[in-house]
C-alpha cells in the first residue's frame, strides 16, 4: 500500500507491506518505509515485496540459513517487545558465526547438535531450560517450524532438544528462587511502614515500591509504570488497576501488559489500607517537593525519578537497580539472607504465587489472572514449596 502523507519534506509517502503468512494465515506487518516521490515509493514497495517472497517465503531449500533466519527476525520486529527482539537478534548473530552460508537444506539434526555443544564450550555457559542455549534453540525451532512442510520435510531441531543433544550429567540445576517466609514478609512491611512516615521524598520511593511489591507480586516493569489514578477500590478492597510498563532497557512505557493486547488491564492483589494512606501522603508530599523543584508530574507517575531531573523532565520512573539496591539494604537490615538462593525484588513474585498456589480453596485461574500469568505457566513456574507449609507439614509428619 502507497499513501500519501503530510510528514515533512523527506517522508511525503508511506510504503506499507502486508503480506499474509502462508502458516499461521495472519497479516504480517513488515517495517513502514517513506519516499520523497512517488515513482520512489513505488519502488520501494517492490523491493519490499521482493525481498519477502525470496526470504521469508523460502521457496526451496537453497535458501542461505542465516540470511533467512534474519529476515524472519526482521519481519517480526513490529510485533514483539523490544527486549525480546534484542534476544532474537542475538541469536541470528550467533547463527551468522557458525553456520556462515550453509543452506537451509544443509541444517542437520547432527550439525545443530555440534552447534550446542561448540556454543556451550566456548561462553563456558550453564545447560538448563532458561539457559541462553536452550532459547537459542527455541527460536531457531520456531523458524524451522513454519517452512516444515515446504522447504524441509521435517523440523532439524527436535522437541526437547537439550535432552536429546546433552547427557543429564551435562546439566546443571538453576538457582533457585528465595521464597520469603511470613513472618519475614511481615518483618519488612513492619519496617518499611514505620520507616516511610518519616522519610523524605527523595528516600522514599523506592521503599514505597518494595511495599507495594510485598503484597502484589507485580512485575518490576508494572511497578515502575504505576500511576496514583491506578489506586482504585472494588469489592470493598484498594487494590490498583493497571494497563502499562515500563521498560529499563528501551527506557520507554510499552503501551501494555506482558502479553497482553493494548488496552487490556487488571486489577492486582489487594493492598491494604496502610498502603493506600501511605500512597496518598507521598503524593502529597511528592507534588510539594516536584513544585519547590520545577518538576512536572504530567504522568501521574508514583514512582517518577525524584534523584535525576532529566529523567523526571522525561516521565521516567525510578530505575529497577535502584529498587534491587534499596531492597538488599532492608534486608541486610533485617538480617535476612539469601541462603544461596536467588533473592531480589522478584523474590517478592515467587513467594506470592507460591503462597498462592498453596492456599486450600484458591481458584488458580483467578491467582494466575492477578498475578498476569495463563494457568498453565503459573502452574509450572510458580508453584514451589511454601517455606512456612513446609514447617507445618514437617511437624505434622513428626508428631
């Protein structure tokens, strides 16, 4: 599609391809491209064209494996987080290394295998299934997996491939999670409600996040993204009401929830009335302090840099290393350790939906939906041994 457009002098016509793809039958949208002229945009929209029926259409099997992978990355780029691009794009980088010209025909089974050990031996890297190996070989599955079919009879890279390419000693086990017990959750909102009546602004906002985080289970990037018109209150509870997040590394709000559509929002965990006094007061205090130092809160931001000036000129929030820094601090405080175990502010996540999963009568489906998760991932990732369950039921099989 050709149209004409009132950009600048440089960008009059927009190029757009849309092409429908022969898999899944859904309307691919390719990067928009502009012309000065429109004989230029013209052919621009054939190149486009050109460029997609010999890359991702990948009529036979002489197509160059690295050069096709990338423009299958490329295709994808207007639909997929920023953060997740830079993951696809960094494993056709690592394909470009090993595999140079090889032809898609050529992609093996047993040259895939070579592919993970040599990727393992040289960055001296962990086999797991969040390893940077295993999500290599998801995503080179996933492009096999549309032209399975027609440019190979089969899909070179098997389910479960780490388990066929590796042997079990190979494997290492992932860090565990530090599940916060009870009364270590109840130590730090103790601490951190008494602490925040007489902060100062500037020393707030990260332990007002670490609160609300406590009760929420968020991730950081909605945390950050919270505005005081989130604060809402349904059926007799506060809880908050959120759509957006935040990413560090784009340094820009998504638009929208992790896998959700734009416009899509939910309310999380119920926060109590502590909490919301505490929100109000801080934006009280928070609207004096951005006035004595010429900052606008145009985004109704809570967590609105208060340490850097340019960021909050910019409506950026606080960043998720200053919270993890913050929350390192209370615990060494609160003398809770990590006992070799993962411990950061994600910490608070797992501990919630494990707490979660092991409340007798929860709805799992209504946990997975406050925690932003489908039932099936909540049921895999988060479901781990609840630290105080695992205390009772000890002295139960004692006694």
């Amino acid at each position: 599609m050709i149209k004409k457009v009132n950009k600048d002098s440089n960008k009059v016509y927009l190029v757009r391809v849309q092409p429908r793809d022969p898999v899944t039958g859904k309307r691919v949208n390719l990067p928009i491209k502009y012309a000065k002229t429109k004989s230029e945009a013209s052919k621009i929209e054939k190149e486009i064209w050109s460029e997609y029926k010999s890359g991702l259409n990948l009529g036979d099997g002489n197509a160059v494996f690295v050069d096709a992978f990338q423009k299958y990355v490329n295709q994808r780029a207007n639909s997929i987080s920023q953060v997740t691009l830079k993951a696809w794009q960094e494993s056709a980088e690592s394909f470009a290394k090993y595999f140079g010209k090889a032809k898609i025909k050529n992609i093996t089974t047993p040259l895939i295998s070579k592919y993970a050990h040599d990727y393992v031996d040289k960055h001296q890297t962990t086999v797991s299934k969040s390893s940077t190996i295993a999500k290599r070989l998801i995503h080179m599955r996933n492009f096999f997996k549309n032209i399975e079919g027609k440019s190979v009879k089969e899909n070179p890279v098997p389910e479960s491939a780490l388990k066929i390419f590796f042997k079990q000693s190979d494997f290492s086990l992932p860090q565990e999670w530090r599940i916060l017990s009870d009364q270590e959750l109840e130590k730090i909102r103790k601490f951190l409600i008494k602490d925040l009546k007489t902060a100062s602004v500037s020393n707030s906002a990260s332990k007002l996040a670490i609160l609300i985080e406590s009760y929420t289970g968020m991730r950081v990037g909605e945390l950050q993204a919270l505005k005081f018109s989130n604060i809402v209150y349904e059926d007799n509870n506060w809880t908050l009401k959120i759509n957006n997040s935040w990413s560090d590394y784009t340094r820009a709000f998504t638009g929208s929830l992790k896998a959700r559509p734009k416009g899509y929002s939910r309310t999380v965990l119920p926060i109590t009335n502590d909490v919301v006094l505490l929100l109000k007061q801080y934006q009280i205090k928070q609207k004096k302090y951005f006035n004595e130092n010429s900052i606008i809160n145009s985004s109704d931001l809570i967590f609105l840099n208060t340490h850097d000036y340019a960021s909050a000129a910019l409506s950026e929030p606080i960043r998720q290393k200053s919270i993890n820094d913050m929350f390192k601090i209370v615990c060494d405080r609160l003398e809770i350790k990590s006992n070799d175990k993962r411990l950061s502010l994600y910490s608070f996540r797992h501990t919630i939906c494990t707490k979660l999963a092991n409340t007798p009568n929860m709805s799992y489906p209504w946990a997975a939906e406050k925690m932003g998760h489908s039932l099936q991932m909540f049921m895999n990732t988060y479901v781990g041994v609840d630290p105080s369950i695992n205390q009772k039921m000890t002295k139960l099989w004692l006694a």
